[in-house]
C-alpha cells in the first residue's frame, strides 16, 4: 500500500511536489499555534497499520521545526502508524557533529536520539556535511545527494562555452569527497581546491590559497551556503587567479543574517541551489536559481 505523506510547515511547497511527483496526495494535519508558542499537533485520517512519511526540513527556526518534527512523529505513532519515514531534506545541527572545542555538546548526537525516542523508523535526507554523520543513528538513513542534478547543471554551461575552460572548485578542504565525486560524473573534470581558514570565534573566513589549476570559468560546489562567507571569499580569491566568470552551486540555502545581500553584491554570476530549504521571498535575489530534488524523493519513497 501507498504510504501516507504529511507536511510539517517548514517547507510545504517542497511537500507538494513530492506529493505530485509520486502520484499521492498530501494527508491533512492540524498543527495549532498557542500564544506562548507551542505547538499542538493532531493527526486527523487514520493511519492504523499504515506507512506514514513525514516531510520537515529544519532550517530556521531550526529549533521549532524540530519541535514540530517529534511531535508529528510521535502523533503518528501514537496512532497507530506502522512505521514513520521523516524526509529531512536539510538536518538542522548537522556540522554540531563532534566536539570542536573542549566543553562543547554534540548537539547533533541529542537531535539524532530524540528523533529515535519520538518514534521516527527510518531517515531520509540530502548533502550531509560529512558521510560520517549516519553513523551516529540507529535507524537507517538514506544519505541522498543533489549532486546528479548539478552535474546536469554543469553540462549544459559545457555546452554553452568552451568546457575545457571550465573548472569545478571545492571552497575548502572539507569538500575533496564531493568535488572529486562530481568531477567523476561529469568524466574526470579538472577541479581545485581552496585552502579556507575560518576562525570560529569571529565567524571570520579567509580563502587562503588555491591549490590546483583556475581556469576562465570556475564553478564551486559546497553542501550549503550559511553566511554565504566561504563562496563569496573563494569567488573573490578565483578571480584574482585569473577566473573570469565564478557560478555557485550548493544544496542547502541556509542564507542566514545578510548572506542574500552578500551573493548578490559579490563577483559571483550565478547561485543555483535546490529546495531542500523554503527560501522566503524576502531572502530570494536575481542571481539565486533554484532546482527541485522532489523527484529523488518521491523516487526514494518508493523503496518504503
Ligand atoms: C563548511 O565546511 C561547509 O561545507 C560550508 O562551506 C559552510 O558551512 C558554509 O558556511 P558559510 O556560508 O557561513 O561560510
């Protein structure tokens, strides 16, 4: 049987498409706001031996929606759903993974065990930060990935300028895995790598080297764009090596304090992200372009 899939409010466009892609419909439920801020959430259909799918991205307000989040799960299985999919498409505290500092939580690690308490049975979520973060789960994780979709994007530049101009850059160390695996899709593209230094304290980034050739174009791919500091410091450091035409492509659009202002006064041509995150309108600028990953969900769903 079809599962049944429901929305929490932090991303229900997204939700919808799913709902389009897989040929279902969106299940109803009530989720009531109370003056102080709490949350009340109602499961109205009956799901009783059912599958359910809950979609919630958890970008901000990150704590909320996460709140929404258990308490959806736990609505169904106290209903008497028979298993629980919670289709994270951004996990919220996922770079909180480890302990950086001595003293720090592992704020991840606390999100991870209330997920599994509320009753969630299985996850399904896009571009961790690092492949190591399932680990830290009990319960499958389907760890899917948008990168297939800017290897397209990728393809079509190639066709529209000479490709052996192009070259596909990393803006830190930390993304090798994911500049390598894109390289790969797309034939062994050239890529590089830049040094970035960011002190935690001050949020401060500084690009510091370039380590690999630049060529006219160059196209960064990272996991997400938060302060939007990293690309527009790798941009700006490509084209003093020489890099004529800079485009962006990340999975999540976290676009927090003034990030939007930032991509769209920087030499950066283009920012293409997906709608792992609902971006209001206010945060939306002329150079963002936004890609769906609703099929690779409602492609994922069917595995349930
Ligand atoms: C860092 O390791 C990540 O891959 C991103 O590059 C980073 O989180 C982006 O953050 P921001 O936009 O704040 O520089």
């Amino acid at each position: 049987m079809a599962p049944k899939i429901f929305s929490g409010s932090s991303n229900k466009k997204l939700a919808e498409k799913v709902c389009a892609a897989s040929g279902l419909t969106l299940s109803p439920l009530e989720i009531t706001v109370f003056s102080d801020g709490e949350k009340r959430v109602r499961v109205v259909d009956s799901v009783v031996g059912q599958d359910s799918v809950v979609i919630q991205s958890t970008a901000a307000p990150v704590d909320s929606n996460y709140m929404e989040l258990f308490f959806i799960i736990d609505a169904l299985k106290r209903s008497g759903s028979k298993s629980v999919t919670a289709v994270i498409p951004y996990l919220g505290y996922q770079r909180q993974d480890h302990i950086f500092r001595t003293g720090e939580a592992v704020s991840l690690d606390v999100v991870v065990k209330a997920l599994e308490t509320a009753g969630a049975t299985k996850v399904i979520t896009f571009d961790l930060h690092t492949i190591k973060i399932p680990e830290l789960f009990r319960i499958p994780v389907a760890h899917l990935s948008a990168l297939p979709l800017f290897a397209k994007q990728v393809e079509s530049l190639k066709s529209k300028v000479e490709s052996q101009d192009i070259v596909l850059v990393s803006p830190d160390m930390g993304g090798i895995r994911r500049i390598k695996l894109i390289s790969e899709m797309l034939g062994n593209m050239p890529y590089a790598t830049i040094v970035k230094n960011r002190d935690l304290v001050s949020g401060h980034v500084e690009a510091a080297s370039v380590d690999g050739k630049v060529l006219k174009r160059a196209v960064i791919v990272d996991d997400m764009i938060s302060s939007g500091k990293t690309v527009v410091a790798a941009a700006q450091l490509l084209r003093e090596n020489g890099a004529e035409d800079v485009f962006v492509m990340a999975a999540h659009a976290v676009l927090s304090g003034n990030a939007s202002e930032l991509l769209q006064n920087s030499i950066i041509s283009k920012v293409i992200i997906t709608d792992t995150i609902d971006i209001p309108k206010e945060k939306q600028f002329p150079k963002l372009e936004v890609i769906s990953i609703a099929d690779m969900i409602a492609k994922e769903l069917k595995n349930l």
